[in-house]
C-alpha cells in the first residue's frame, strides 16, 4: 500500500540511539510525579517518571488501565485539573520548562506545536459543527492567515489523511462519518499546525482491526513526512511491535522497562514485560493457553513497599521488599528489578 | 509540502438557512407529531394576528359606542361587544399583542440573565457555583405567581414592570437547566479535545459548550413562555399588567367576570385565547422535547 520504506527495515540503523543527541531532542521528562488529592486520600498516579522523545522517533508508553499512562500524557500537556493534581519533576520542551509556563503560554503550544490525539474518536468531535469549522478553528488559533487559506489549508490535511473526498467532507457534521474516518479527521486537526510532538492516547483502541492498521500506517506515513516525534500510549502490544522505535512500560505509576522495541520483544528485562509478552497469542509458537499474570494491579492509594510487582511476580525474593531503581542491563535498556538478567532464571 | 487545487468553491454554504431547516433531521422529527404541527400552525397564526393587528382590527379597539353596550355577537361585532360597546373581536385582535410580547420578553429576559449565570455555575464550579445555585434554590421555593406578583407589586403597575417581573421570576429555571446541562457536556471527550488545541475557557464555554445545550433551551422557552402568558393574564386580570384601556386578555377578563350571567361572550373570547395560546405553546414545546430526545433517535 505505501511506497515509503518500511521504517523497521534495518536494526542495526536503529540501534545507532539518539538518546544522547540533545539536537533532535524534542521533549525531555524527568521525575515527573502527579499526585492526585482529595479529602480522603492522596494517590501518586505518577511516581518519578524519565523519558525523551527524539525528532521523527516514536516512543510508546505500554502500561495496563491505571497504570498512570494517560495521566502522564496528559500532566506534560498541563491538562490535568490544577486543583487536584500536584505535578513536579520537569517537562522540557523546545528549551522551555512546561511546568513553569503560564496558562497562556500553553494554549499558544497546545495543538500548535504540541497536539493530542485522543482515545474515542466518536465522542471527540464537537456534534455542533462541521468537520471543517473544527479544523479551521485551530488553524486560525495558531496562524494569522485569512479564512479562506485555512479552509484550504483544512481541505489539504482532509487529503494529507486520506479521506476520499475531502472537499464534500470538510462541510459535513461528525455524525456523517464513520469512526475510522473521525480519527483520520482528529488526526488531520492535530497535524493541522506542523506540531513537533504528537501524542497520541490509544488511538486505534476504539476501532477494529483493519482500520486499526490503516491509522497506524497513516500515522508511520505523516511521520516520515514531518517529522514529527510521537508519543503513542497504548495497552497493545501488536501496535508497539508495528508502529514504535523505543518503549518505556509502566506499572502502578512508574517505568519498570525502557529499551528499543527489538529489545522488548527479544530480551524482556523485567518480570512484569515478560508477563505481558507471555499473555499474547502468537501464530509462531504453539501455546495451549495464554498464560495471565496471576493476581491483581495493587491499589495505587495503598501500595505495597518494595517492588509494587512482587506480588504478582513469579522471579520474587526476599530482596524485592526493597524498592528496586531502574538499573542499565545493556546500553539503552533499564529494568527496575533486582534479579535482572532475567535470561537464565527460571521462575 | 501540500499541494491541491479545489475544483469547486469550498466553504459556502450548499442552500440558504430557510431550505436547510426544512431538510434538518428537527424538522423531519418534529413533523411526524400532529399535535406539535397543530401547535406551530396555531403559534405562528397567532403571532401573525398580533403583528398585523392594526391591518385586522375591524374597529378601533379602545373606541366606546354607548348605543352598542354588551350586544351578543353578530354580523357587526363577531364576538359581541363589551361594556363600554367595544368591538371585542378588535380587542382580542389587539389584546394578542400584549399577551405575545409580554410571553417573549420575559422569556428573553430570563434567558439572558439566567443562561450567562448557568454557564458560569456549571463551567467554573467552586464558590461561584454554591452562590449561583443557593441563590437559584431560594427563587424556585417561593411559587412562581406569587413571586412574580409580588415583584410586578413592587415595580408598579405596567405591561413593562410585569414583563420584567415575569422574566426575573422565570430566570432560576433557566440557571437550573442551563448548569445541569453544562456539567454534563463539561464531561464530553470533544471540550477536552478543544482545550488541547488550545482554546481559553472562555471559548470553550461559549463556542463549544453553549450550542450543545441549545435544543434543550429552546425546550424550555417554548414551555416557559405558555407560563409567562398565563402569569400576564393573571397580573393584568389583578390590574398589575397592561392598564385599561388598551386591551389586553387578562383584563378584559377582568371586566368580564361582571356580567358573566348575562354577557357570557365578554369572558368567552379572552378565556379561549389565552387557552388555545397557552395550548399550542405547551404542545411544541412537547413536540420539541420529544424531537429532541436522543433516545427516541
């Protein structure tokens, strides 16, 4: 279908990290922590997280529900609720320290230089206006040019998405069209403006599986295009496999694995990846069943000491009631285990 | 990087305003209910008698003819005549005015007073939101006549002070609704959305939030403004609304109830006009809510 190169063709090329190249360095967290308050009780949803998103590269954020993804995506874009969520650690993005920008210095990044794309695309179009009214709105948000170039600058993104007929689209309301070609439209209004970022919150959970695969090869394709360094958050492993360069996973707030995706699904480093991976069907292997992990995510307002996964972790020892740091295996790969390598342990 | 070149003119409209409602999944809807057509039909026939009332009037409505006092209607006078040997037909025509006006000014005053305050409550929460809605609380315990009486008593009598009596009264229904509809659209993916492109709450507010709580307004002005007619008829048959004598229904009514045993006709006209009114009022406004209902989509 696409005459651009697959991106996953050459390893060794992908290999060469550019971790350390402050140049293509578009988004640097560190120590990110969002506490959650209430009158009751206190949870750390995000507990010290540290990653970097390089130009043109895509980092995903694998965790299950709760695990502080999407509170993570949504604490750098500063759209938490301020009168709950206490964030610190840092944020910086283009030179800037997103923690200390005010309220208007947001709004002037927010789907200009930064965009999201969010989880339901069939609730995340406004039913009042046409597809086209809400594109224009952020493009005149962002760019002082007259409506009529944006119309045609909406009407170009419409196509960049591949939407078949872009111009009797662009003055139809959200209810005329299908889920998949909603996302295609949420994605054209996040790209509206070049952003250097995209972050993208599950963006194909809510579609099914052929359309899952035309977005996240749409996303690949604008990618090459622009440039555009995306975070893709997601629970699924396949689109990890299909779509990203490096990943970090999350468990109960904090990262427990960060390498490349060959990595990942070649040398599982923490217990937790390696009960993800074991839980996938796969078409190479005979497995009589897929194996789950045993027990249950811990209650994020009362986390057990040590190791939040030693409960659940079959390698466990008497160690593990203290809390590992995220510890370098090989270059570019870390684990928050004491027991890594994992290669020759037998649970 | 994007090249295209459009093959027909984008962005304008494909039919004027007019042709568009009547190919809106509303009207379609709204179409399918007979009482709700009756109550539009009657609406508007209404509201064109009080805007052509000069043109219909066969008499001047405040001219007295003491040698034709309370005559049965006949072919001079269709609805008879009334104490002072006005044409009641005329007054009634006239009277419809009053009675419109004063439905769709209150209405507008209560809406542009109470949707501002319920879009603040419901939008910023927190102590602006206690004050709004304890305030809202404390109007909607008092009945609504009462109050409105009550206020229209204390600005003086005139159609003026009982509109803006009526409109201040019936203000907290529209406080009530537009809050509770607003923290639930607050909710909705698409105002995230829009705050992660970049919008100010303002914005947010007004151009995302407020056309998505429109069908339900425009519900509850159709239905409040068949209440505000009936509290005009009610202040201006005490004597607080339009003063005597130009004509309105509640105070011809209000002369009426004299010579109800042996001038029926004097109380039958006004009392079947502000009926009917009321009525059709109450009917779209049915017809509206039902159209409007996403479960019955």
């Amino acid at each position: 279908m696409s005459t651009l190169p697959h991106i996953h063709q050459d390893p060794s090329a992908r290999s060469v990290r550019a971790d350390n190249d402050p140049s293509t360095r578009v988004l640097e967290v560190a120590n990110l922590r969002v506490v959650f308050e209430d009158e009751t009780r206190t949870v750390t949803a995000v507990d010290g997280v540290s990653f970097s998103v390089h130009k043109g590269r895509t980092l995903a954020i694998v965790g299950e529900s709760g695990s502080g993804k999407s509170v993570t995506s949504l604490a750098v874009m500063r759209l938490l609720p301020e009168h709950s969520a206490r964030i610190s650690g840092s944020v910086h993005f283009d030179g800037r320290q997103l923690l200390d920008e005010t309220k208007s210095g947001m709004r002037s990044l927010r789907g200009n230089r930064m965009a999201m794309i969010f989880q339901e695309p069939m609730t995340s179009l406004n039913p009042s206006y046409t597809v086209g009214e809400q594109i224009n709105e952020v493009i005149l948000r962002h760019r002082d040019i007259s409506k009529k170039e944006a119309t045609q600058r909406g009407i170009d993104m419409l196509k960049l998405v591949r939407i078949p007929s872009p111009e009797a689209r662009y003055s139809q309301f959200p209810h005329n069209l299908s889920g998949g070609m909603r996302q295609r439209v949420m994605i054209a209004m996040a790209l509206a403006c070049d952003p250097e970022l995209l972050i993208a919150d599950e963006p194909t959970t809510a579609l099914d599986v052929t359309i899952q695969a035309q977005v996240l090869e749409l996303m690949r394709d604008l990618q090459q295009k622009t440039g555009t360094a995306i975070v893709l958050i997601t629970h699924d492993l396949g689109v990890v496999a299909e779509s990203c360069d490096d990943v970090i996973v999350m468990y109960a707030g904090q990262v427990v694995e960060q390498c490349s995706v060959e990595d990942l699904f070649s040398f599982p480093q923490h217990p937790y990846t390696v009960g993800l991976l074991g839980s996938l069907p796969r078409l190479d292997e005979k497995r009589d069943q897929l194996v789950a992990i045993t027990g249950t995510v811990p209650d994020m307002a009362n986390l057990p000491s040590g190791c939040r996964f030693r409960a659940r972790c079959p390698f466990s020892v008497a160690k593990c009631a203290e809390m590992p740091e995220l510890m370098e295996v090989s270059a570019g790969h870390l684990s928050r285990c004491w027991r890594t390598p994992l290669q020759d342990l037998v649970p | 990087m994007l090249t295209t070149s459009p093959t027909k003119p984008i962005g304008a409209p494909a039919t004027n305003p007019v042709t568009n409602f009547f190919r809106s999944r509303l009207w379609r809807r709204l179409s399918r209910r007979k009482s709700a057509l009756v109550g539009l039909v009657v609406v508007l026939f209404m509201m064109s008698i009080a805007v052509l009332a000069p043109l219909l009037a066969p008499y001047d409505p405040t001219a007295q003819t003491w040698t034709a006092v309370r005559k049965a209607p006949s072919m001079a006078h269709w609805f008879g005549t009334d104490e002072a040997g006005r044409d009641i037909l005329s007054r009634i025509i006239w009277g419809a005015r009053a009675s419109l006006l004063a439905g769709l000014t209150s209405v507008g005053i209560a809406m542009a007073i109470g949707v501002p305050l319920g879009l603040a409550a419901g939008f910023l929460g927190g102590v602006i939101d206690g004050l709004i809605s304890r305030f809202t609380d404390a109007m909607l315990a008092c009945p609504f006549l009462i109050l409105a009486i009550a206020l229209a008593a204390f600005l003086g009598p005139s159609l003026t002070n009982a509109m803006l009596a009526i409109g201040i009264t019936a203000m907290p229904l529209f406080i009530r609704l537009t809050r509770g509809q607003v923290l639930s659209i607050k909710a909705e993916d698409y105002v995230e959305a829009a705050s992660a492109v970049g919008n100010p709450r303002w914005r947010i507010a007004v151009w995302h939030i407020l056309p998505n709580i429109l069908p339900q307004l425009m519900v509850q002005a159709t239905l409040t403004i068949a209440a505000a007619i009936i509290a005009e008829a009610s202040m201006s048959f005490l004597g607080l609304g339009l003063q005597p004598p130009a004509p309105s229904w509640g105070s011809m009514l209000n002369s009426a109830q004299r010579f109800l045993s042996n001038a029926p006709w004097m109380a039958l006209w006004p009392g079947l006009s502000i009926f009917i009114t009321v009525l059709s009022f109450n009917l779209l406004g049915d017809g509206l809510r039902d159209a409007l209902d996403p479960r019955s989509r």
